[in-house]
C-alpha cells in the first residue's frame, strides 16, 4: 500500500514540474487559442518613418499542417490594408504569398512582434528564468539576449505577469513576454550602435487582446497629407536629413505645404549629422518616382550648409517617393578598402486635385435637391 501511495505522488510531482516548466517557457506563438485578436501600437523606426501604425491581428484557425490562418488590418497615419497571411505554428513566420498590400504589414510584424523568433521557437523555447540565455547578437564582441528580470505590466486592460528578455549594446533594449501571452507585451529596442544619439529601431505596446470567432472589421480608410517636414535617418542612422516643401501658389486658408498637381512646389532637404551639427558642402541625388515607379524629377547638387531647395511640379494627382541619397558612402569598421554603405532616405508625399469653387456650389445644389426630394417622399408616405 505504502509502495502504491509513494508511487502515486512521485507521479503527481513528476507531472507538475514537467507542466511548470512547459509553462516556464516560451516562444513566439506559444499557447495561441483559436478566434485569438491582438491589437498593438508599433513603430519601426526603419518601416514607419518613426511613426506609429496600429496592427490587428486575429488567429482565425490552423490549417492541415498546422500553420495559422492570419487576418491581419494595419492602420498607416488614415490609411487601411487588410488581408490573410499564413503564419508558422513554429516561431509565427510568415508562409507562403500574401497580397502585395500587405508588405509593409508583414514586414513590420517581422521585424518587431516576432522579432524573438530568430533565437527561440517551438523546437527550441527560451526559459522565463532569471538569466537565461536566449541567443547571441552578432554585434563587435557579441552580446548576450537573456532574461534581465520580472515585472508586473498592466495593458489591454489586464495585468500580466512578464519576463524582461534584454541585452546591452550602447542602450539597453528590452522585451517584455508573459508566459500566458503568445506575443510580447511590450518592447523598447534601439539600434545596434554606441555611437550617440542612439536611435529606436523598435518598439510596441499591447493595446486589445481577447477571443473572439468574429473577423475583425477594417475601421474607415481617412487619408491624412503628410506635413512639412518628415523627418527620416539615413541607413547607417549617422545623418539625419528633414525634407521640408510649399506651394509657390497655395490657395486662400491652405496649408503652403499642400501639394497640387501642375503647381510649383519648393522643395528640399535639410542634412545633418546625428548629433545635429549640419553638413557642409554634401552632395547628394534627389529622386521623384510615381505609384508607377516613373521617374519625374532627378538632380544632383552641392549643399552648402547641408539644405537646398528645387523646383518641382507634380504632374498628376497621387502618391510620391522622394529618395535624397549622399553621394558618399559610409564604410563599415572605419577600415579603408572595406565595402561602403550608400546613405540615402526614403519618404513619401501626396498630390491632391484642387476642388474648384464651381464644383462645391454645384455639388451643393445636389444635396439640395437630395434633401428636398427626400422631404416629398416621406410627406408623401
């Protein structure tokens, strides 16, 4: 009887430990139920222009092998893409083709949510406990990810329970997971650079988490024309450079930095150096492509004290990438004959129809009649 008794409870302390260190770990996509929807706010500083965009994400079901079936809606400063993506029941990759729409979308969720997947995964989940290692970043040297320590977060209207999983390389970045959430909670990382100032590469927070078998609505897509100036980093981060433009011709009560096709628009970069001493004498391209990839304006100048200013006409309503790009090249270790990096910065503007006075009273007059009609129908009714 006793033999029977000691064996029973070797057994019951056997399996709550095996199940205490199951729940002691962790991956991306750990524990995910069905009709799961996430909503985060996120900013990569490479992707969203230092801005942040809003990601719904909701786990409709798995397929045959296992992978999840994704809805995801990113809101982008008023405008809205949604569509399905597969996602790895391993570390939550991406799989196969998704619309071309959602690029951006899935990058960011790349780069950022899932971000831990490249060292822990389902067939190799990082321990929740204190100085774990996750992984190791090849940086100068190498740095460790482990487990920094414990913190009680309150978000999405619940308090979690999280391990800080962080490294030191310049600043401390860190990522807080909770064993009961199969995506981080929250995160502050910054660039792999100890030259100052040290800049976001990304960071997030868990807005809205719950089950739901309802797929998630889009909200309403409102365009917003982005405002002089933006403001971007270039590749290696060790320049800043502002792009500012304005109408030569603005209507009356207009924002100057409305853009109108067939109107001159003044416009050009500012350059400077990280630490916000300007450059001298750069030269550099700027570039202006179409939505069909068409080049409209090209140039090459000096800048004395890093700005200058061009003249530029917009040919057509519509959405526009401007590329500034120096014309010299950032060269990795410092050391001479080693490959360069070309720094350059991307940034997108917008060309709006002017809406002529006679179109508004005209389109007022059609309201007016709408009503009218509108009152007949139901007086007659």
């Amino acid at each position: 009887m006793k033999t029977i008794v000691l064996s029973a409870l070797f057994s019951l302390i056997l399996s709550s430990s095996i199940v205490f260190a199951q729940q002691n770990e962790w991956y991306p996509g750990k524990g995910i139920q069905e009709g799961l929807l996430v909503k985060y706010r996120v900013l990569e500083n490479d992707l969203t222009s230092g801005k942040n965009v809003i990601l719904t994400i909701w786990f409709k079901d798995r397929d045959s092998e296992g992978n999840w079936n994704t809805y995801i809606i990113i809101e982008d400063e008023g405008k809205v893409n949604d569509g399905w993506v597969k996602l790895s029941s391993k570390n939550l990759s991406p799989q196969g083709s998704y619309a071309q729409e959602l690029d951006k979308a899935v990058n960011i969720f790349k780069k950022t949510l899932i971000w831990l997947g490249s060292y822990v995964s389902a067939d190799k989940p990082g321990s929740l406990n204190m100085n774990a290692i996750w992984g190791r970043i090849a940086a100068v040297g190498g740095v460790d990810i482990l487990i920094r320590g414990q913190e009680e977060l309150q978000a999405a209207n619940n308090q979690w329970s999280t391990s800080i999983v962080g490294w030191q390389y310049g600043r401390e970045s860190r990522i807080w997971v909770s064993g009961d959430a199969p995506l981080p909670i929250k995160a502050i990382v910054y660039a792999a650079t100890t030259q100052e100032p040290i800049p976001r590469q990304f960071e997030f927070d868990l807005l809205e988490s719950r089950i739901t078998n309802e797929q998630p609505v889009p909200p309403e897509e409102v365009i917003k024309l982005p405002s002089s100036p933006l403001t971007q980093y270039s590749t290696t981060r060790q320049y800043i450079i502002d792009l500012y433009w304005r109408s030569t011709q603005p209507n009356e009560g207009e924002e100057p930095d409305v853009i109108r096709p067939g109107v001159e628009i003044l416009v050009g970069p500012s350059i400077k150096k990280a630490t916000g001493e300007p450059l001298q004498n750069v030269k550099y391209n700027i570039t202006i492509v179409d939505e069909g990839n068409n080049k409209i304006f090209s140039e090459s100048v000096v800048a004395e004290g890093g700005t200058y200013t061009h003249k530029v006409t917009f040919p057509q309503n519509g959405n526009y990438k401007i590329t500034i790009t120096l014309e010299q090249a950032t060269v990795l270790g410092g050391v001479t004959g080693e490959i360069g990096i070309i720094e350059k910065a991307e940034f997108g503007l917008i060309a709006v129809p002017e809406f002529p006075i006679s179109a508004v009273f005209a389109m007022a007059s059609i309201v007016a009649v709408i009503i009218m009609f509108s009152r007949y129908k139901s007086i007659k009714i």
